[in-house]
C-alpha cells in the first residue's frame, strides 16, 4: 500500500520512529556483541554480578564449557583466559556493555532495550537447548 505522496502506509513502513536519541550501544555493536555464545555468557553472567575478577570469570565460562564438554583441561582454561582478554572483553568494552582493566569486570550502565537484549538473548539460547 502506497500513499498519494508514494511513501510506504504506515503498516508497511513500521511503527512510528521515536526522534529522542537513545544514550547506549551503537546497534551493530551491540547486535555482534550478542552473535558469540561466549560474550552472551558473560554478559547474564554479569546482570548477576556487580563486579567480578577477570580470573573468576574464566572460572565460571571453564564450567560452562564442561557442561557443554564433559572435559575442561588447563589448556582449554588458557584457551578462555586468552580470548576472554583478547576477544570478548574488548569487544563487549568497546559496545559499551562492559566497564574492563585488568583485573575486574562489570556491567556497564545500559539502557532498558539493550538489557532486555541480553536477557532475551541467553532465554533463547537456553531454550534452543531445551534448558527450563
């Protein structure tokens, strides 16, 4: 359907766009950010946490994956600690989603739309492999 001035109806073109800009992730950083299992984890990991040790997430991504696996080995840990510090955190840093040093790492202040993101995110994953 086309209106008299040929611009899309208003059922074609979508709902009305707000012109208030939204203070948080760009939306192609945000949505790469969630296209890894990985940062995915790591991101519910910290709606939980306020703040947690760089080591102790390595911790928890390690049992993850021995859930996943059955078998997790210090090579497989270094495996995590590595792309943790040279992939994920940078990635999730650099979206806005996570305030990072060296040692510790948290939830950055996200708007409501992008934290609902990640919670419907890791909902669909769990439901993808048919966790309740």
């Amino acid at each position: 359907m086309v209106n008299r001035d040929d611009t899309p109806a208003q059922s074609e073109a979508g709902p009305p766009r707000s012109d208030a800009a939204v203070d948080g992730p760009d939306p192609d950083d945000l949505f790469v950010a969630l296209a890894d299992a990985t940062r995915r984890r790591v991101l519910w990991y910290l709606r939980a946490e306020d703040e947690v040790a760089v080591d102790d997430l390595v911790d928890v991504l390690a049992g993850w994956q021995l859930a996943d696996t059955d078998v997790v080995d210090a090579a497989d840990r270094e495996r995590i600690a590595v792309s943790l510090h040279h992939v994920h955190l940078p990635r999730l840093a650099n979206a806005g989603l996570v305030e990072w040093d060296a040692g510790n790492v948290s939830l950055a202040d996200v708007p409501a739309g992008a934290s609902e993101l990640i919670r419907d995110a890791y909902e669909y994953d769990r439901a993808v492999a048919g966790v309740e």
